[in-house]
C-alpha cells in the first residue's frame, strides 16, 4: 500500500474521532445520525478499518461535512498553492475510486476534488453529504453516467453538470476505461 495513502487513512480514522469528541456525541449518537452501525464506526476509528466512499460520506454528512471537507480537515495542510504531490489522495478499499483532494485548505468555501472511478464501478453517496453545498461535476476523461435520485445522467469527456437538490445519487461508470471527473463543491451555509 502506498505510504501516503496509508497515512490519510490514519488522518482520516482520527480525525473521525475528533469531530465525533468536538460536538460531545457518543459512538451511539453517530451511529444513528449517520445510519453506519457503531461497530464499524469504532473500527474506522481505531484504524482497524478503511470506511468506503459510502460510509465516509455519511460520516461527513452527519457531521455537517462533505467528505471532501472531512478529508481536508484530516489532512490539515494550509496555503494558496497545492502542489500535486502533496495533495491527499484517498483509495476507496470497494471500488478502488481514487480521489485527490486539489484544491489547498482555506477560509475559502470552494473544494476541487479530482476522482478516477475504475471502469465497471459505481459509489453511491447519500444526500446528506452534500447539505448546504452547491455541486459541479465536470468530466475530464471518459464517461460518467451519474444517478441524480430518479434521474440518470451520462456525461462524456468536457462535459458539466450543475447538480439540483440534496438526494441520494450514484456515480457510475459503465465503460471499459476508468473515468476521470472533478467535483467542485461551493458552500452555501453553515456547516
């Protein structure tokens, strides 16, 4: 396993805890509010798990958070430039989706998260992670159908899409090639 990777990973688990210490919650209180069962919450926070992209999300989400912002958060490097070779990269251990976290750690309430989806995978992310945010997809390479709740979008190499409402959504890719696409996040209240 790639050492950087491992490291986030580990970020990542205590930084879980952390959010979960600051507002006071139990393991209890996080498991309900964010549908991830107590158990597995105590394995990703004793690093004896890697969550997926579906339960980070949902970890993120119940904390207020996307999970491009928890991810930030664990990695805690501050500046204007970010170099590619420090930007964190996080392997989802399902699906083997890699997303790099592009944009540096600010004030400011934009994220750019650059994702390579393998072909033949999907994640699904649950609503909550995307509350009080506007979200942009933007394909670079490949095809991305991607599931809005009912509605199915199939967006090829240069295209965008502005996403609608918080809702359950699936980002998927059906070709034999891997996908590259970035999502850009634009905070819209408080989190």
């Amino acid at each position: 396993m790639d050492t950087k990777v491992y490291s986030l990973d580990q970020r990542i688990s205590e930084r879980i805890r952390l959010e979960r210490e600051i507002r006071g919650w139990s393991l209890s209180e996080l498991a309900e509010r964010s549908g991830v069962s107590r158990t597995m919450i105590h394995k990703i926070e004793r690093a004896g798990s890697s969550p997926t992209a579906t339960l980070l999300a949902r970890l993120a989400g119940a904390f207020g958070l996307t999970m491009s912002s928890l991810i930030a958060r664990a990695e805690m490097s501050q500046g204007r430039l970010s170099r590619r070779e420090d930007q964190p990269v996080w392997r989802d251990p399902q699906s083997g989706y890699l997303r790099r976290h592009v944009s540096a750690m600010s004030d400011q309430p934009l994220d750019l998260v650059e994702v390579e989806l393998p072909a033949g995978t999907e994640v699904p992310i649950p609503a909550a992670a995307y509350a009080f945010h506007r979200r942009w997809i933007w394909v670079k390479l490949g095809r991305l159908s991607f599931v809005e709740g009912n509605e199915t979008h199939v967006l090829g190499e240069g295209d965008c899409l502005e996403l609608g409402a918080p809702q359950d959504c699936v980002f998927r890719n059906d070709d034999t090639e891997p996908c590259t696409y970035a999502v850009i996040l634009l905070k819209t209240g408080a989190t």
